[in-house]
C-alpha cells in the first residue's frame, strides 16, 4: 500500500464521507480534496485563480517510490493563471505493483471515469469557469482523451498518448486487470461497459470536444498502435490538431514529452484566449492536417533535420 503525501502547511484539506456528500455539498473548497471511497480516496487538488479557464491535470505511470496523492503538473502549469484542478488516480492506491491504471477504474469502482467527470464538473461549476482543458501525457493523455469527450467544446491537450488499452504493453494491461480488478476479469473486454478503454470506439462514434495532440516522432510504438488509429477515426475533424517533433535523446523508445519551453507558449495562450482553441493552436505550431500521410510526412521531414 503507497502512503499518502499531504502537504497541509501548503493547501489546506477538505474531506468527505463519500461522493454524494462532495456532490451535494453547498460549495467546493479550494486545496486539496479528498473523497473517502473505500481503501482508494479520490483525492484532488483544486486551486481557482478566477479565470475563464479551468485545466485538469492528469499524470501517467507512477514510480514505486511516487508517494500518493500523485498531483503532476503544477510546475508547467504555475504561471498561466488558469484555474487549475489535478486528479490522483485513485486505483494506485490498491498496490505500488500497480504503476498505471489509466484512471479506468476498478473492481470496487468500475464507474471511476464518470465520478471524476461528475467531481470536475462540480468544482469548475462552483468557479464559473467557462473552458476546460484537459492535460496528460501517456497514460494521462489517454485519461484526457477520455474525459474531454464527456465535456463538449473542451480541449483535450494530450501527449504521446494511448488510445487503446489493447494496444499497450501486454505486461502493463495485464497488471491492471490482475490487481485493478483483482484477476477477475481476463481480458479488456470483460470489463463492465462503464469503462471506456477504446477511445478510438469512443471517438469513432462522433464528438464535441476539440484534441490537440503533441506527438514525439521518435516514438514509433505510440504513433504506430495508438496515433495513427485514432486519427484514422478523429483526424478528419476540423476539431483535431497535431503538433509533430522530436525531443529528448536519440537512443531509447522515443516516449519523451516535449519540454517545457515548448509547453509554456502552448498554455500561455491556450489560457488567454477564452476557449477559441482552434484560433490559437496554428500560431503556437499545431496543423489541422492530420491523415495518415500527414503523420508520416511529419515524422520524415523531422528525421531530416536530425
């Protein structure tokens, strides 16, 4: 079991019993927010900066020695002046084996990606806020893919994400199932249909919501099993962008986000320019062509000026 790390000299906290009492409470506090729900407290850091703007923080796989709750984000995201709320997923606390759930849920929460939708709607409601970003990389670029679409005219700003569980490392998937869902469930598909774990099925159904993604060409793995099948269903959208380059060192898989010199532009005008996603985005270097070819042009036009 991971230990929690609360900082109470520096946000104060606020608990509840339980989710409806959070739900139907009178106001939403800011600091840290934690929601009994048995052995895995969904716990929130909240803080409201009076803007339009609300950006939801997800983080991805976490280190053993990651000492929970987990709230990533908070450097890159310090000087935008969004409101800023960042979730912990909630499942890592069954055990450090676990690493990454995707904030997909588990046995004792299998409606876990509707909660959190229903706890980000209840405390951007108490702030006013008008646009919503949401904001991950890897496995938290699938948990902002996923909950972007619950919100229409949101942004999911995502980075070299999954798309498919099943398209992931067989070793990771099967960590999950065996300690998320307590080896009851033998394959994704057997999941309760509450838990979206096929976004390329989510989106191919149609959406609202607006998805930039920021891809590092060098990583083959996540363009080749998760990039390019989504596109192949969202691409054509006009609501879709993509931002190809590569970054970090030459050897390994490539699965490096891009650094913050090249995030802080991305956000300072994402949070100024009051939900005009698609007014912006060109200027701070996403394309709306977004085909297949269009990925293999950008990953070949990068290589070149290796």
């Amino acid at each position: 079991m991971r230990k929690q790390d609360l900082d109470t000299a520096t946000h104060a906290v606020s608990k509840y019993a339980d989710v409806d009492e959070f739900l139907n409470s009178n106001s939403t506090p800011d600091g840290l927010i934690t929601i009994s729900s048995g052995a895995q407290p969904i716990d929130v850091l909240s803080i409201n900066a009076g803007s339009d703007t609300t950006i939801v923080c997800f983080h991805g796989a976490a280190e053993r020695e990651i000492r929970l709750p987990w709230h990533i984000g908070q450097g890159v995201t310090g000087s935008t002046g969004m409101n800023r709320i960042f979730l912990s997923d909630p499942t890592l606390y069954k055990t450090a084996d676990l690493g990454l759930s995707w904030y997909a849920g588990s046995q004792e929460t299998p409606r876990l990606q509707e909660i959190l939708a229903a706890v980000v709607e209840k405390i951007v409601g108490s702030t006013g806020a008008t646009n919503l970003i949401f904001f991950g990389s890897s496995g938290g670029g699938f948990a902002s893919l996923e909950m972007s679409h619950r919100f229409p005219g949101s942004l999911a700003l995502t980075m070299n994400p999954q798309t498919s569980l099943a398209k992931y490392f067989p070793t990771a998937v099967n960590r999950y199932l065996e300690h998320g869902w307590n080896g009851e469930h033998q394959s994704l598909d057997e999941l309760p249909e509450s838990v979206n774990h096929d976004l390329t099925k989510v989106y191919g159904k149609g959406f609202s919501n607006h998805v930039a993604i920021i891809q590092n060409a060098r990583d083959w793995f996540h363009i080749g099993n998760h990039q390019l099948p989504f596109l192949n269903v969202a691409g054509l959208s006009p609501n879709v962008y993509m931002l190809m380059d590569r970054w970090g060192p030459d050897t390994g898989d490539g699965h490096t986000p891009a650094p913050k010199e090249i995030l802080a532009p991305i956000l300072d005008v994402l949070a100024s320019c009051s939900g005009a996603w698609g007014d912006v985005l060109p200027g701070v270097g996403f394309q709306m062509a977004t085909t297949d070819a269009d990925v293999r042009a950008r990953v070949s036009a990068t290589a070149n000026l290796d």
